[in-house]
C-alpha cells in the first residue's frame, strides 16, 4: 500500500508554526517563550495547556495529551494520521507525495477516506460548473445549462469573495453530469450510493440526486466538504421542492453540524456570541456585510449536539429567526436546548415579512445593529410575545404560560442563575417571586416522585427493558464480545455508575469470573443458571467486535454517569426542599448540586476525561 514519504512530513513540520496552528482553534496567550491556554480535550478553570513554538510541541499539565502539529489535529479534529498529513499540507502548500504511485487506489482507501474523496471531488466538480456558467453567461442560450445562474446570484446580492469563501457551487441541468465525473475514479456502485449524491432509477440505473441547484456546501471544522444543501434555480418545474439537503452517511450526521462554523469560528469568538439563524442565505448574506459570527442549523430544528458544538466557541447566542409563527416557535424550542447547554440566550426580534438575508440587503447596516442592540433575554421575549398574540388572556391561559417559562428555568444548572432569572420574571409578570419558587420547587418535587426516585426503582431489579437501561445493557455485551476493552471497562468504575440492580450485579459477576477462569461457554452457564440469562450472555460472547465499539463505549459510559448524576441531584433538591435557607446543610447541599451540575455539563459536551 502506498505511504506518504518521510520528506513530505519534515515539511510540513518546518513550515506550519505549532502556536499558529492551535491559536486558530483556542485562545493562546503568551507565557514566557511559550504560550499557554485552556486545553481543549478537557474541563479546567486554570489554563495548564502549554504550547512551545520553539520545540514545536504541545502539552497539558492537566491531562496529560502532548505531541506536535499532527497530533493536535488528529485528538482535535478525530481524524486518522494520513487525514491529518493530508489536511495539514493543505495548510502549509505542501504537496503530498507517496512513496508508490500517486496515491491510494479506491480499493486502498477506508470507507470513510472514500467518501471525502467523493465530497472532495464533487466540491470541485460544484465550483468548476458555476465558474464556467458565470464567465460565459452572456453568450449562451437561456436553454443551456446553468444559464441565469450568475442573475440570480448577483440578484441575491452575494459577490465573488463570498462565493468562494463558501465554496458555493452549480449542479447543472441534466441526470448523470456528477455521475460521469465521479465514474473516472472507478469507484463502485455500492460507495458512490453511500455518499447519498446518487440515487438508483427504477430502471437500475444511478442519476444525480442534485441537478439544476444552487450548491451550498457544508465544511466539517477540518474544512473538508461533507455534505450539501441545493438551492432549486428559476427555470425549474413547479413541483421541485425550494431546497434539498443531504441525507446523512458515515461522514454525515445533520444533527451535529452547523452550516457556516467552519468560516465563522473565529468570527464568533471575536465578537464573544453567536448569531444563530434559519438559512444559508441568511449566513452568506451576514457573512458578506461583515458579520462573521453567524450560524444555521442543517435544515432542521436545533439539536441538542448543536447546542453543544457552539458551546465550545462562545457562551452567548442571539436567535435571529424569521417574523412568522414558525420562526417564533422555532427560536423558544431552539432556546431551551441553549439554555440546557449552559449557554446564555437572547432573541432579536425581525419585523413581520423579514428574514435576516433580506432585511440586510433591503435596509441600512445601522438598522441592522439597532436590531441587534434592541434583542431581549429569552424569558421577556417570551413574556411580550405572549402578551402580543393573547392581549386578553384568561387567569388559566396566564397560568400555563407561566408554568411553560418555569419549565424553561428549570433547564437552567445554575441555582444562582435560576434565582435571578425568577426575580426578573417575577417583575415581567406580577406575579411574586416566593410563589414563583414554590411552583418551581414543586415541578422538580414532581419530576422526581412519580413512581418513585430513579435510583430506587432501578434498584428494583426489574429487568432492563427500558431506554435509559441500554448504555449499561450495550457495555455489557461489548464486555463479552471485545476481548480487547475488558481491561478499558473493568478500570471505568462502572459499578459504581449502573444504577440498575440487575445489570450491575451481571458486569460484576463476569469482571469476577474472568479474572478467575475466564469467559466461556462452560463458565458462564455454570455461573448464570437462568435459561434466557444463558441465551444472551452465550450468543454477545460469540459475536465479533466491532470498529466502533471503543468510541461507543465512551459515549455509554459518559450516558450512564451523566444519568446517575441527574438522579443524585433529584435526591439533593428533595432534601434541599426540607432545609431552612441559610442553614449550613442548605449551603452544603447548595454547593454539592452545583459540583454535580458542573460534571454533568462536562459530560454531556464531551470535556470530561474521566
């Protein structure tokens, strides 16, 4: 198999400053002859992540990850050592060069190093059509493919540099033209209907699934293209719907990207908030008129990983959806998954028939900073929007909006927060703030009696039929069946983390049963007597590992204590109830949740290294 030469490597060492590299993706601030930052592969307060431009290395004193450029992207970006070779010598304009041939064949690539080929290829084959149709738009036939594409571009108001900087594209009229391309590579049919850029015809035939589209590619934070939106052209049939997107594939999973991170990362961090919109067009379009710090979700409503993902670049985010009821109700369904983020929530309010795009392009710079200016926390938003489209609510109207809004600040880890935010409330609505807590106190009262607290009925020993069971269900099958990750999940503490009774005592009685004799047929039946027990612990034993089975477990075992957690804090805020404030056990249990709360917002971003 082709490798890349050792040359190509000391290149990109020699030409690529570590300190620069990494400032792109957290703030480094001088230390002597180093620079020193925030490590990004864990939660911590005080910086103890290191950086040595002179020896070219990297190191936190905290986790302990350390290494150089290539490292770096690979833990940062999860990319494999020839993703990170190859996307590294993009950065310092270096060729990569392998040692036979001029790289791997189709059959030498992984599935996944496939697939960015194929995006990468299709990115290209998107840019090179729209750059043919702008150039020779004037001389063609209306009828010809990609004609009136620069006309619709300049009438959306949207210039070269911001063409390119999005890499925006054209897929042209006509069923196979991306086929035919991608057909030179000699790739198969099974991998080219992976990338979900084809589609089988009933006539057992590919066709390109974008044709006679405005093509808006979605970077992943490595800069590689991994999925597209298109944009149907005039021209078009009636019943072509205005916008397809990519469905999702290995590379591809909508729900944990936002289009335009990519180019606004920085941007956002600058500004030190996010503007999270609804549309392409609204990115591009903010994008040109220098607001580079806006983001949209893929076409669907804001996702909880989303809200995770943007966690990592800022704490503050402004929703600026459109003026309809659709926009409204997306920007309050949108603001509890950020509020659950620990992210802080503001809302900036369009008029009525505007989306961000074209109230740019139809208005003045300085309209568009007096919106922004005028934007309100969420919970007054909420408040004036209730009061403007109920002006005469009745007291049970009255009433379940409020509850709705507690249900919000409950969503809030911050005890502190949440006091402050029901003193602000208690001033919107006239309502009291003693009452306010009461009914606040009494929705987590609840949430956590009905059919009992979680941990007690888990230690029921019911049998773990449920979903939140399956992380401590999934791990103990990888148990049986990865040799190789035995040592990785006996070191994790798990039982201290599997609140159900049942599967605990399972993970225990085989940790204990393969240090002895090991596991196999004749020890686990003589161990496990029951006859459905036997059936499933014989039939995971002898099942082969699979690729993902390490990464799964860390998302399980990040699940389970994420849960065990959530059930410790329902137990705390119960006694916490009982208490006098003030008292010196309500300061304690005070503190507790807080430290809980904190774990738990570690985990659930994926900063947590224990």
């Amino acid at each position: 198999m082709p490798y890349i030469e050792p040359e190509v490597i000391e290149q990109i060492r020699e030409q690529l400053d570590v300190g620069q590299l990494i400032s792109r993706y957290l703030e480094l601030k001088r230390s002597g002859a180093n620079l020193k930052g925030r490590c990004p592969f864990h939660e911590e307060k005080t910086p103890s992540f290191m950086v040595s431009p002179e020896k070219r290395i990297f190191k936190c004193f905290g986790c302990g990850a350390s290494g150089d450029v290539f490292s770096f992207i690979m833990q940062y970006e999860g990319m494999s050592y020839p993703e990170a070779v190859e996307f590294l010598a993009g950065q310092a304009g270096v060729a990569v060069r392998y040692q036979r041939g001029d790289g791997p064949s189709p059959e030498q690539r992984g599935e996944k190093e496939q697939l960015r080929h194929l995006y990468a290829l299709a990115g290209r084959f998107y840019r090179e059509q729209i750059l043919q149709a702008m150039q020779v738009e004037q001389k063609t036939d209306p009828e010809q493919s990609g004609a009136g594409v620069a006309a619709y571009v300049r009438a959306r108001g949207i210039d070269d540099a911001t063409l390119a900087d999005f890499q925006v594209g054209l897929a042209p009229t006509g069923w196979d033209n991306l086929l035919q391309r991608v057909r030179q590579e000699k790739y198969s049919e099974q991998v080219l209907l992976k990338t979900m850029l084809f589609a089988r015809s009933q006539h057992d035939t590919l066709y390109d699934v974008f044709r006679n589209r405005l093509m808006f590619p979605l970077l992943n934070l490595s800069g590689k293209i991994i999925a597209f939106g298109g944009r149907v052209l005039p021209g078009a049939d009636e019943d072509a719907p205005k916008y397809i997107n990519s469905a999702e594939h290995p590379l591809y999973h909508k729900s944990r990207e936002l289009y335009g991170l990519y180019q606004n990362r920085g941007g956002i961090r600058k500004a030190g908030y996010a503007l999270m919109v609804e549309g392409y067009m609204d990115v591009i379009a903010l994008y040109q008129f220098d607001l580079r710090n806006t983001v949209a979700s893929m076409g669907t409503a804001l996702t909880r990983e989303q809200a995770f993902l943007l966690k990592r670049y800022t704490d503050r985010v402004t929703l600026l959806y459109d003026a309809d009821v659709a926009g409204s109700d997306a920007a309050a369904r949108g603001a509890d998954l950020l509020l659950t983020a620990g992210l802080e929530v503001t809302v900036a309010q369009l008029p009525a028939g505007e989306d961000p795009d074209s109230f740019i392009r139809n208005r003045s710079e300085d309209d568009f900073e007096k919106l922004l200016q005028g934007k309100q926390d969420i919970f007054a938003w909420r408040l004036e929007r209730f009061n403007r489209e109920i002006p005469d609510a009745t007291p049970r109207q009255f009433s379940a909006f409020v509850q709705s809004l507690l249900k919000t600040v409950a969503l809030i880890e911050d005890l502190f927060e949440q006091q402050q935010i029901l003193q602000r409330l208690a001033r919107f609505s006239g309502v009291e703030a003693e009452v306010l807590k009461e009914q606040l106190r009494k929705m987590f009262r609840s949430a956590t009696t009905q059919g009992k607290p979680a941990a007690e009925i888990d230690g029921a020993g019911a049998t773990p039929t449920g979903h939140e069971h399956q992380p401590a269900k999934r791990i103990l099958e990888m148990y049986l069946s990865n040799p190789e990750l035995r040592v990785e999940i006996e070191q994790a503490d798990l039982l201290r983390w599997i609140l159900h009774s049942g599967l605990r005592e399972a993970l225990q009685k085989l940790i204990e049963l393969n240090g002895a004799k090991g596991l196999n047929d004749d020890t686990l039946r003589a161990v496990f007597q029951e006859p459905k027990a036997q059936l499933f612990l014989l039939e995971h034993l002898h099942r082969n590992p699979l690729p993902r089975d390490r990464q799964e477990f860390q998302d399980h075992l990040r699940a389970l204590q994420e849960r065990f957690i959530q059930a410790e804090v329902k137990k705390l805020r119960l006694r916490l109830d009982k208490e006098q404030n003030g008292s010196e056990t309500n300061n304690e249990l005070l503190q507790r949740i807080q430290e809980l709360e904190q774990q738990r917002r570690q985990l659930a971003s994926g900063n947590s290294s224990s």
